[in-house]
C-alpha cells in the first residue's frame, strides 16, 4: 500500500510508515475504486472486538474505517478509573452495541510501586507501558485514546467518568467512528483527484476526522499531519482551495508578521493582514479567536483607548464565548470597563 492517503501500518506494528513512496504516487486498491464509483464504506455486520494490547488492537482493526478505543486507567492509585473499566468499558453491553471495525483495548498506568512490587518491577512496568502507550497528555483518568485503523492518534476522550453506563459511551464511540470513516472515504476520494480538488479533498479529511491531533503511535516526535500537509502544498501551492492555511495554521508566524508590520507600518497595515487571513472561510471558531486575540494585543501594544481595546476583547469573545480564551477576554474587558 505504498504512497496511500489513507496510511499503512508500519514500525512495530510490523507496517511501514504512510508515503514511505514519493509522496505524489499513489496505489488505487479496489476500496478507492468502489469509493470512486460512488460506494461508501459500510458498517460491517458484526460487534465490536477486544485485545489485549494497543499494538494487537491497531492490527485487528481494518486500515480504512477502522477505529481503536483505549482506555487508559491507574489500577493503583484511581479506583474511579477501575470501576470504569469494570462496570463500563467491558461490558459485553458496549463491545455488543458498536461495529466490528471498532477495537476496544485499555492501559493501565500504574503510578505507586505497591507492596508486592519492588521499585525495580515497578520501572519495568512503567516502561512497558511507555512502549505501548504514547507520551501524550492526559490531565484526567480514565480517558479514551481514539485511534484510526492504523494507529494515529485522533482524538482523547477526557475524562470519560461522565460515560455512566455501556449505554452512554456507545454513541459517543459510534460518532467517532463515523468521523473516521467519513475521513477516510474523504482521503480515498483525494486519491483520485488533483490539484486544488485534491488539497480540498484532503483539508476536509483533516477537518472531519482529525488527523494530525496526535501522534504516531511508535514516534511521539513525528506528527502524522505533516505527510498530508506535505501532499496539500504540492497540489495546490498558492493555497487556491483555502484549506492549507486553516490545516497548518502557523500561529506563531503569523503573530509574528503582524508585530512586525505593526513596527514598521502601523496598525491599520497590520490589522490588514489579520482581516486577510480572516476572510479565509475555513478557519475553525478555535483560530479565528486566536487571530482576534493578536489583533488586541496589537491594539494592546500600540496604546490605542481603552474603549477601542474593549471592542476588540467582545470580537475575541463572540468567536468562541465559553473557550479558555474567551473567558479571558470577558474578564479583561470587564476590567478595563471598570478601570475607564
């Protein structure tokens, strides 16, 4: 499967790593035809399956449309988590209420050495699961790992002690599903297309099924984005589609560019700018914000009044209100309305 947009499996889940090829050659497998012909990738008839491991879960989930559940728990230190894992995530009620492509494992990551196990054991142990597990960060236990078919991490479910019953977590397990698979149909089509079509094709996969949040799951260090980031500049290299900005969003270069026009040719200069990357109509509510927020603190920087800074804080609030960042603005401005 050299070269697919959907990915292959590799590294120690005996796979290789997704566009080990060129990047612009691409394999068209009987999926990608039958989706070209305007099939969709069905729900296997069936229930959900378990494994033991992270590693055996990513191989028995198919690559496309496949998705892997991980549940990861402190057996020794988080009793809430244990229950969880007991009385919610395996009973045979959710395994029985969610699709074959779907693939339940869980991970326990235990914190204390115990009495029966000596500080030597314990560090095998925690390595063990370093192994299995990537470093990613999670604040609150238990959480659900989602993973696609071959191992990218998608999304963390966090925290998942809201999920009472078998009942309420299959949906939530169900929606992501759908995601993935609607991705994947999105990338199988991209493979098929070209140009602005195919950056387009490829940006709505990203967008749909997430893509990128993660990492790979052998290489904490190696985002699975960039390879499709990489394929979206080469179809389209004047960003035509408007996707590739929203998909990389460089913050960061783009705060950047704007201090520095505002240094060397002002506000409204740099304010130009900010309203030019806004116009883009697929900037999530997320990003939008956060170019709101640049723009305050333009506006912070360059002294303007204190009811110009206020107008400029209800823009960064009304994009997302209930954000971290949104919040922030609400209390700012409420400051400095009480500071006037």
């Amino acid at each position: 499967m050299n070269g697919r947009l959907i990915g292959t499996r590799y590294g120690p889940m005996n796979a290789r790593m997704m566009f080990a090829t060129a990047p612009t050659r691409f394999l068209q497998t009987a999926s990608v035809v039958l989706i070209a012909l305007g099939w969709m990738i069905a729900p296997a008839a069936g229930q959900a399956r378990t494994a033991k491991n992270v590693q055996q879960a990513v191989e028995l989930a198919p690559d496309q449309g496949g998705m892997v559940a991980v549940l990861v728990y402190g057996s020794d230190w988080n009793p809430a988590s244990v229950v969880f894992l007991q009385q919610v995530f395996n009973d045979s009620k959710l395994s029985k209420s969610l699709p074959a492509q779907i693939v339940l494992t869980s991970v326990d990551r235990p914190e204390a050495a115990g009495k029966d196990r000596s500080p030597e054991s314990r560090n095998e142990n925690t390595e063990s699961v370093r192994r299995e597990l990537p470093d990613v960060d999670i604040r609150t236990y238990p959480s659900i790992l989602i993973l696609d078919g071959v191992g990218r991490l998608c999304e963390i479910m966090m925290p998942a002690i809201g999920y009472k019953t078998p009942d309420d977590l299959a949906p939530e397990l169900s929606k992501r599903h759908q995601q993935i698979t609607r991705r994947d149909e999105l990338l199988a089509k991209a493979e098929l297309a070209s140009g602005v079509d195919r950056a387009k094709l490829i940006g709505e996969a990203i967008r749909e099924g997430g893509v990128g949040m993660g990492v790979w799951l052998n290489d904490v260090h190696k985002p699975a984005l960039e390879p499709l980031l990489q394929l979206m500049k080469i179809a389209d290299p004047l960003d035509q589609s408007g996707w590739i900005l929203p998909t990389e969003f460089p913050m960061d270069a783009i705060g950047d560019e704007s201090n520095r026009l505002l240094a060397e040719s002002g506000l409204a200069s740099a304010e130009k700018k900010l309203n030019e990357i806004l116009s883009n109509s697929h900037l999530t509510a997320d990003q939008r914000q956060q170019i709101q927020r640049q723009r305050f603190l333009l506006y912070k920087s360059s002294n303007q009044s204190i009811d110009r800074q206020i107008e400029i804080l209800e823009l960064v609030v009304a994009e997302k209100p209930e954000s971290v960042i949104g919040r922030g603005a609400a209390n700012w401005a409420k400051h400095l309305a009480e500071k006037k």
